[in-house]
C-alpha cells in the first residue's frame, strides 16, 4: 500500500504523486507552504483502489478455502 495516496490541492487543482499516506501529506503541506502561504491546507485525498494489499482480495480467497475445507473435513 505504500503508492496508495494522492493528495490535490482545494486551491489550484496541484496533485501529488502516488506514494504512501505520510509522504502524500508531506508533500501537499509543502505545496501549501510554497503556493499559498495564507491559506490553511485543505484538497482531498484520492485513494487508489488496484494497488498492492489494497482490498482484502487475498484474504477473502484465503477465508472461502478454509470454509470449503472444513465443509469437506465435516462431511467425513
């Protein structure tokens, strides 16, 4: 999850780059900082949805073949 978060400015439209949650923070205060000192930082966060860990995918598989394998083991 670490290219997770995008942040954008509420001012100007500025986007950060993909990263993790603390780096994209990072780097919108910067951008506040630099761009538009008087104003307190705001935007939104994107959060990308086909990136690595995200969506729980992989435990729910994990979870259906446990549940198939003591339905199979009960039966026995």
């Amino acid at each position: 999850m670490a290219d997770s978060y995008r942040y954008r400015c509420g001012e100007c439209g500025h986007r950060t780059s993909w990263g993790s949650e603390s780096q994209g923070e990072k780097a919108i205060e910067g951008h506040y900082r630099r761009s538009h000192p008087t104003v307190v930082p705001g935007g939104m966060v994107e959060f990308r949805k086909g990136s690595s860990g995200g969506g729980g995918g992989g435990c729910l598989l994990a979870l259906v073949i446990l549940v198939v394998i003591l339905i199979i083991a009960s039966q026995h």
